[in-house]
C-alpha cells in the first residue's frame, strides 16, 4: 500500500505566485522587477492623485485646448490657432509656479465662545504666524462656517511676524456649527490651478436656543413643592395629622401613649407623607402639534426655561421630547427620548439640536409614556403648538395620576396669552417666550 507523496510547505505571497518556489538570481530579478514596478506605479498614481487635486475645471479645459490647438496650428497651417495655443502653455506654466514651495506656516483656530444663545454675536478668531526663516508671501485663508464659507486676505509675513484675524459667525438659528478647518489656498490669477492646505482640525460652536428667567416664586402653580406636604397619609413622616386606633402591622413606637391611657385603646400617630417634587417637562417633536416653525422654536424656548429653572432650584426634573420612528420602521415607536439635566448647560446643548418631525409622536402619546416611564411625577408641563385640541389635552393629562398636577402650554404667536383651567388641567397659552413668565405669575397668584 502506497503512501501519499506530501506536497511541499512553502509561503502563500506574491512571490511564489510569480516564481513558484524556484531560487536563483533569474527568479530574484523577476520579483525585483515586479517589486519596482508596483513601487512605479503606486507612486505615479500617488502623483496623478495630487496633480488632478489642484488642477481647477478651467485648467482642465486648459489642458485639452493647448493639444488642439498646436495640432490645428500647424497641420492646417492656422497660424493664429498656433498662437493660442503659445499663449496657453505659458499661462499654464506660470500657474504651475504658484504651486510650488510650501510656506511653515503655524495656524490656530479659537471660538471666543463655544456657546452662544441665537441670535446673539459670536466670532472666531485665526493666527497665523511665520517661524520660518524668510519672508513668506500672502496667501488667502479659508474657514469653512456651518453652509457658509470666510474668506481672509493674509498678508506677506516676515519671520517671527504673527497674523491675527477676527471673523463672524451667523447664529439666526439653535444649532451645532462646525467651523473650519482652516485652509490657505494658493490659486493662479486665471484660475486654472487652486491649492489647498489644511492646517486646523474643526471646532464646534453651539447655539443654545433663547431662554427666559422664570422666577422661583412663579412655581407657585406647582401645588406640590419640594418637602410640602401631600393629602396622602402615612404611618411614618414628620408631618402629623391626627390619631387612629393601632391596627395589626403598625410599629409600635409610633404608640401615642397617653391617647391610649385615656382611652384604653391603643392609639398610633398619623402623618401626613411628604415628598421631593419632581418635575417633568414633555416637548412634542411631532410636526402635526405645531403650525408654523416658530411655534416649534417658541415651544423649545420655554421648555428650555422651564428646565433650567427647576436645575438652577435644586429640583428633580426630567425633560423628555419624542421618540421619531424611523422611515421604514413596521411599527410606531412609542418612546421619550431624555434630555440631560444635570446641568442647565447640558440641556440646553440637546434642545439645541432637537428638531420637528413628521413621525414623531404626537403630545397624547408622549403624555402617556411619560406617565409609564418616569416614576414619581408630582407636576407636568406639556408643551406643544396650536394644533392639539381641548379634548386632546384633556387626553394627555388624563394619562398621569390624580395627584399629578398637569400644566398644558400652548405655544402660539397668533393667540392672545392666558391661561384657563379645562377638567382639573391647567392651560397656559404664550404668544411670545416673556408670556411665559407672566402666565406662570397670574396662575400662582390664581392658585
């Protein structure tokens, strides 16, 4: 019986799928010159890559006339044709000497702000500065703003000399900004060749949306403060309410020992519980609650108040906004996003870039799984536009506990401001974010 030959080990490469496992000076130069030719061509393509990167549109139209034109020129004996075609490869050739050498330049990019509420002035600031050891020539600098671009004519800088240049940043909107990153662009007169330089990573700028100081005396509407106490009874707390006969499972310290000499029935104290208020603030994100953008960004606006002042207070908040199901999704996404409240810098960061959509669900759904999700709730505040009606609202308040206390805020630049009271809900509707304010004050006063 015939054993089987075992076939030879040898490496798996390129090599050996050139020259087997063959050895001798005729397979090494076969794999140098293969070697040398990848390195060729890798670095030709290397040098293709960075020539088409700065070569413009207009120079490669450049590029296909000059060809052309010296072919036309002189086989048809059009001599002004030929002439085009001179005064082309010098244009060219000239544009090529903007390209060469490459300035030491050190480049910084600042904010004077990382944040800034809309609408406000905010500005960056760009240094150049020149370590080298000859005069080195201007150049434009570029910074890439949001859609928008800055342009900065740099002057020529003599050695140690430093260029410092202030810009504008637009903030009409809440949002987060990327801002650069810095490039120097060197571009022949014509344009047919346009190098670009990046020297800075990017840097972000976010515009917290306008907010108002809601002073802690308008919480006045908020009928369960902080260590207040409720109508629900206890058998341990701090807040007394009366006597009652001891029943089975009661501790006996809380014993009132001489109710029960008098009566000769054992008698323990009552309390009334006392809890830590805790506020929740629920945003629709749903497009069909709002009639206009600037609903949704006054709703925005006083979410981010209302938030802002319970952390500044010390209370526990929450702030949710909807859940948005995704395109194709097969089912509604019944969920509340949280926002951080750990700080009122933090919130507003994630109102900044919280925006309205049309899957998003609607203030009764929100209401409702705010009430599942988040435990504990003493008070409410649902904000949404102009669109969700009485009967709606009353839905959406109906989801929370009869000791929760709901506030509804309709946000409406069209509406007059007040505020009424619909089968124990609270609506408050605001023209303009200083409404919020007032409607809180003339509520507590009500209260």
């Amino acid at each position: 019986m015939s054993t089987p030959q075992s076939e030879p080990i040898g490496p798996s490469n390129t090599r050996s799928r050139l020259v087997g496992t063959r050895e001798g000076v005729l397979a090494d130069a076969v794999v140098n010159v293969v070697r040398a030719a990848d390195a060729l061509r890798t670095a030709a393509a290397r040098l293709g890559a960075r020539i088409a990167s700065v070569i413009t549109p207009l120079g490669w139209v450049m590029l296909g006339v000059i060809p052309l034109a010296f072919a036309a020129g002189y086989v048809l004996g059009w001599m002004e044709l030929a002439a085009v075609a001179w005064a082309g490869l010098v244009l060219a050739l000239i544009a090529v000497l903007y390209l060469v050498g490459r300035s030491p330049f050190h480049v910084g990019l600042g904010l004077e702000h990382r944040r800034v509420v809309v609408g406000e002035p905010a500005g960056g600031v760009v240094t150049v500065d020149n370590p080298g050891r000859r005069r080195t020539l201007g150049v434009k600098v570029e910074i890439p703003v949001g859609e928008g671009l800055a342009e900065l004519a740099m002057p020529s800088l003599r050695r140690d000399a430093r260029f410092r240049q202030q810009f504008a940043i637009p903030t009409r909107r809440r949002g987060v900004i990327t801002i650069g990153p810095v490039r120097t662009v060197r571009a022949d007169p014509i344009g047919l060749v346009r190098r670009e330089l990046i020297w800075t990573d990017t840097v972000e700028l976010v515009v917290h949306p306008r907010t108002i100081g809601v002073p802690s005396t308008s919480t006045g509407l908020i009928r369960d403060l902080e260590g207040a106490a409720t109508r629900d009874l206890t058998s341990s707390d701090v807040a007394f309410h009366a006597l009652r006969e001891y029943q089975a499972g009661d501790e006996r310290r809380y014993i009132h020992w001489k109710s029960t000499a008098k009566t000769g029935t054992y008698m323990v104290r009552q309390f009334e519980q006392t809890r830590r208020s805790h506020l929740v603030v629920a945003l629709s994100l749903a497009a069909r609650d709002y009639a206009s953008d600037e609903q949704f960004e006054l709703a925005v606006s006083a979410a981010g108040s209302l938030g802002v002042r319970a952390i500044h207070d010390g209370r526990t908040v929450s702030v949710v906004v909807s859940a948005v199901t995704a395109e194709f999704a097969k089912r509604t996404n019944y969920a509340v996003r949280s926002l951080a409240t750990h700080l009122p810098a933090r919130l507003l960061d994630d109102l900044a870039v919280v925006e309205s959509a049309a899957s998003a669900l609607r203030i009764r759904d929100v209401a409702r799984v705010a009430a599942d999700e988040v435990v504990g709730i003493s008070v409410a505040f649902l904000i949404c536009g102009s669109t969700p009606t009485a009967a709606e609202l009353r839905a959406a308040s109906a989801s929370f506990p009869s000791d929760v206390g709901v506030v509804a805020i309709v946000c409406n630049p069209d509406a007059l401001p007040g505020f009424r009271r619909v089968a124990g809900l609270s609506v408050l509707t605001i023209g303009y974010l200083d409404d919020l304010r007032i409607a809180l004050a003339r509520s507590a006063a009500v209260a």
